[in-house]
C-alpha cells in the first residue's frame, strides 16, 4: 500500500500495478512520437467514480474512432477501482487518467504499425481540490482561434492546440481558453462553454467541432430537470460580452462562471444564479453517486 503522492504512488501500466517511478513506456511509443492516443479524466467523489461509464464508452468511441484496436476501455474501471484502493483516495476527491496509445513499433512509421502491435494503456490516480474558491469569484477566459482539426468530438492525447492556448490564458492571469472559430464560440481549451441568451441557456451543438463534454450532458440533464429553458445552438463571439451569464463545465471545473472575457466584465464582474443552480444541480448528482456506487 503506498500514497497518492510522491514517487510512490501506483500507476498501471499494459496490466501491471507498480510504482510510478518505476513505470516506463518505451521511446518508439506512437504516443510519445505522434501523439496517437486516446485519453479519458474520470471525476472521484469521496472515493466514488463519478459517471464512469460514460467517460469509458466515450475512450471506446474515440479508439474506435481513431482505429486503435482495443477493446479492453469497459475493463479500465476496476483498474480505476484498485488504483483508488491502492492510493488510499477513498475518502476525499481524486481523478483518475487513463490513457491508451497505438503502442510501440520501429522503425517509426507515419502509417500504422504492423498488425499485432499491442496498444499501450496506462492508469492512474490523483487527489483532487475543487476549484470552489475560484468559483465564488468567478473565473477570467480569453478568446484565440480555435486552429484545431476538424474531429474535437475524438478525445485524443494530441492537445498542442490546446496546450498553447491554456499557456496563452494563463500569461494572461486567466483560467481558460476559449476557442474561436468563425466568429462561433466552440469550446474551451479543457472545457465546454455556456450562456444565457435572453434567459435561454445555450450550448454549442454536439457536432465534431467539439468534446461531448460528460459534464455538459449532465448540466443538461440538471437543466432540464429543473425547467429552465435551453438550446444547442453556437454562440457567437460579438454576443458573450452582453451575456446574461456565461459559464464552463468539465470533469475538474465542473460548473464555472466566467466573470471577464478579454478583460472585459461579463455580467458585471459578478457570478450569476444559473451558474449557481446548475453547480448545486451538479454537486447533488455527485454526491448522490458517492451513495449509489458500489464500495
Ligand atoms: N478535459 N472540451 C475539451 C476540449 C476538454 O478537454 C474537456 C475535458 C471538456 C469537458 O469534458 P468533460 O466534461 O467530459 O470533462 C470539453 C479534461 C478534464 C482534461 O483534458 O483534463
């Protein structure tokens, strides 16, 4: 039994529990070469997986999606089981990444490696600290181009875009990037984004331009349930200044409100009470898991 920190944590690594500092991928690894991978970050409340299932059908989807034969994504949940146990995060928060690659081949090919080429599948878990102080003041965001590919629904490990944007944010003291293109707000750089338009809460649409966020189908179902009217449909840049509210949502932020946009205020400066509700909305089905998840 080891902590969750420190070069003693447990990782698991192609089917085998071992320290993290003894965990080695190979250097032909097509991950490390190309970024060919597929990720997932589950959410864990007080030592329970939170929507578990719909993260690994989304890591199933993205393989499939990327040709990366492996048909294992279902079974990474008692992984994440034992990796919770073995790091003793049963009682607090944590997240648990999970990561599959089309594995290791030389010589290094841009085509795919030859058949039998065994994916690499990693796992791990971490402690975890909600962003609430954050949220009781509301977040900064910044706008840049959203110069990625055209498949943003396949979550896979090739994040530069998304990398250089978060590093644009944060030299600008912001909390998130938010992607831009053609004038439509997409989606943020780890996130999905919100508004109220006129007292309609507003999602960009699921279509390949963005992650089906898992927190954004719960905050959905949050709204729905308590009535409050809402459209999948873009928003666009010249609009989120006069937004009634805006907010992010992902597995780590869950419900965010975003105060400024480019330095300038949304909303006055101020979190709203959708943001609000939904957070609660959120938190409750969190915490409602924690009692429904086996132990
Ligand atoms: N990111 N959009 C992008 C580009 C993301 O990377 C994420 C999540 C989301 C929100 O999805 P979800 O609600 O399923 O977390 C939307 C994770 C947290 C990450 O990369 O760390």
């Amino acid at each position: 039994m080891t902590t969750s920190t420190g070069a003693s944590r447990t990782v698991w690594l192609d089917g085998v529990f071992l320290p993290a500092a003894e965990a080695r991928v190979s250097v032909d690894d097509r991950g490390f070469l190309f970024g060919d991978g597929a990720y997932e970050v589950v959410r864990v409340v007080r030592g329970a997986m939170f929507e578990a299932e719909r993260h690994l059908r989304r890591l199933d989807r993205t393989l499939q999606g990327i040709g990366i034969g492996y048909g294992r994504a279902m079974e990474l949940r008692e992984v994440a089981e034992r990796l919770l146990d073995e790091n003793r995060l049963r009682e607090d928060e944590a997240t648990v990444y999970v990561q599959v690659t089309r594995g290791a081949a030389s010589p290094r090919t841009h085509h795919f490696p030859p058949a039998g080429t065994r994916p690499t599948a990693y796992a791990s878990a971490a402690p975890f600290v909600p962003f609430d102080a954050l949220r009781a003041r509301g977040a900064a965001v910044v706008t840049v181009p959203d110069i990625r590919w055209a498949r943003c629904d396949l979550k896979t490990v090739n994040l530069l875009p998304n990398t250089l944007a978060k590093q644009r944010a944060v030299e600008a003291g912001a909390a998130e990037a938010v992607f831009v293109r053609d004038g439509i707000v997409t989606e943020g750089a780890s996130s999905n984004v919100w508004g109220v338009v006129r007292g309609v809460l507003r999602t960009h649409p699921m279509t390949p331009a963005i992650l089906a966020g898992v927190t954004r189908e719960v905050v959905l179902e949050v709204a729905r349930e308590r009535g409050l009217p809402v459209e999948e449909v873009p928003l666009f840049l010249e609009e989120v200044r006069g937004l009634e509210e805006c907010f992010l949502c992902s597995t780590t932020l869950d419900v965010m409100p975003v105060v400024s946009v480019d330095g300038e205020p949304v909303r006055g400066g101020s979190p709203g009470p959708v943001a609000r509700l939904l957070q609660e909305g959120l938190r409750e089905r969190m915490d409602t898991g924690v009692l429904a998840a086996p132990r």
